[in-house]
C-alpha cells in the first residue's frame, strides 16, 4: 500500500478526520489497531490512522514550514491507499472540510486546497525537482 499524509492544526483530532469522510464513506470500521480505521469507498478501501510517530521523520525544513503553516504540534494522519481513485475520493471530501497540509510521499508538500487542484490536473504524484519550491503551504 502506498501513502499520503495530511497535517492539520491542532485541536484537530483523528474523528474530525473520519467525520469529513462520511460523504463517500459506505462504512468506516475500527480496524482493531490503535487509532487506524477501515474506510470503505466504492468498492474497495482506504486506511486512516493518526500517525504522530512519523512527524519526527521529515526533514527540519519541512518541519520549519510546517509550524509556520499550522502552529506547532500539527497533528498527523496517515491514509494507506492501494488505488488512486479510492484516494482521490476520500480526499476530495475531506481537503474541503479541513485545513491541512498534504505530503504525498514523493517530497511534495503543499496546502490541501493546492492538492485537490493537483488531483484534478493529473499532478498530485509529480515528483517534484531538486530545488524546486516543494513547500508551499
């Protein structure tokens, strides 16, 4: 399975998250692990968990824009995807409904507002090039 990240502000919490999927969601089950949820869509699914043990993973300058975008101690879901279109689903119901920030696993890191606009051009999974401006929150 691959994986997106969304950061948002705090208080926000892993059932304001899921409550914004209810849209598209046709169920959404605990899946028995700590925080980590089954949201079935279409005919398959996407896992949702809050995910704080990555955040000391990105890198310092990620981390700079970040706190800047979103004050400090964002707090970190984790969608688990293994196809496109059920992603795109969730998150065309959740980027609306929330602030937030995206890191699509492929060193990009942008506003929820400009990754919906990147799944609707067919650039959310670009990766983007060195010294580019991949951070724009």
């Amino acid at each position: 399975m691959d994986s997106v990240f969304l950061l948002l502000p705090p208080p926000t919490s892993l059932t304001d998250v899921l409550v914004a999927c209810r849209p598209v969601a046709k169920s959404i089950t605990d899946t028995g692990f700590p925080a980590r949820y089954c949201v079935e869509v279409g005919d398959w699914h996407v896992f949702i968990r809050a995910a704080p043990d990555v955040l000391p993973e990105f890198e310092a300058e990620q981390l700079h824009h970040i706190t800047a975008a979103l004050g400090s101690d964002p707090f970190l879901v984790e969608i688990e995807y293994s196809r496109t279109r059920d992603l795109f689903e969730v998150l065309e119901a959740v980027l609306p409904r929330l602030q937030c920030l995206v890191e699509n696993d492929h060193d990009l890191l942008v506003s929820g507002e400009e990754f919906l606009l990147r799944i609707r051009t067919g650039t959310a999974f670009e990766v983007t090039d060195p010294g580019s401006a991949r951070w724009r929150p």
